[in-house]
C-alpha cells in the first residue's frame, strides 16, 4: 500500500507540474501573439517591424505547438491519476 500511496504522489506531483507548464506556454503564447499584433501594426510606417514579422510569425507558430504538446501531456497525466486512483483501496 505504501508504494500505491508513493505512487498516487508522485502522479499528483506530475500533474500539477504538467499544469504548470501549460499554462505557461498558454501565457507565452500570449505575449508572442501580441508581439505579432503590434509588430503587424508598426510595420506599416516602420521596415525594421516589416522585416521581424516573419520571425515573430515563426515564433508564434511555436509556442501554438508548444501549447499544443503541453495540452497533451497534461491530459495524458490527467488519465494516469484518474486510472490509479481509482485502484487504490479506499
């Protein structure tokens, strides 16, 4: 029982830490989207801005991703404690 309690911990800890990093790609996704967005308005009047957007799109694209794979692993850990916890005797 002791190792199921250890167990159930750590997957909690887990879960948690995935929470964590989701919602910080969520918040970085964020910021580059508003980057893009101010960048996308200055580069009317302003080459330097034009010349960034295609960086600032670039990074965009990658924090989608990375909130993206962050969403999965949080579901993914979200099952295990759910499948472990419902095994351990009460």
């Amino acid at each position: 029982m002791y190792f199921h309690q250890t167990n159930s911990n750590f997957h909690h800890i887990s879960f948690h830490s995935f929470l964590n990093n989701y919602n910080l790609s969520k918040q970085s996704l964020q910021v580059a989207e508003k980057e893009l967005l101010r960048s996308r308005q200055s580069s009317f009047t302003d080459n330097k801005e034009k010349a960034r957007l295609a960086e600032l799109v670039a990074q965009v694209d990658l924090k989608k991703a990375e909130v993206e794979s962050t969403g999965e692993k949080l579901k993914n850990s979200k099952k295990n404690v759910y499948n472990l916890n419902c095994c351990l005797p009460r």
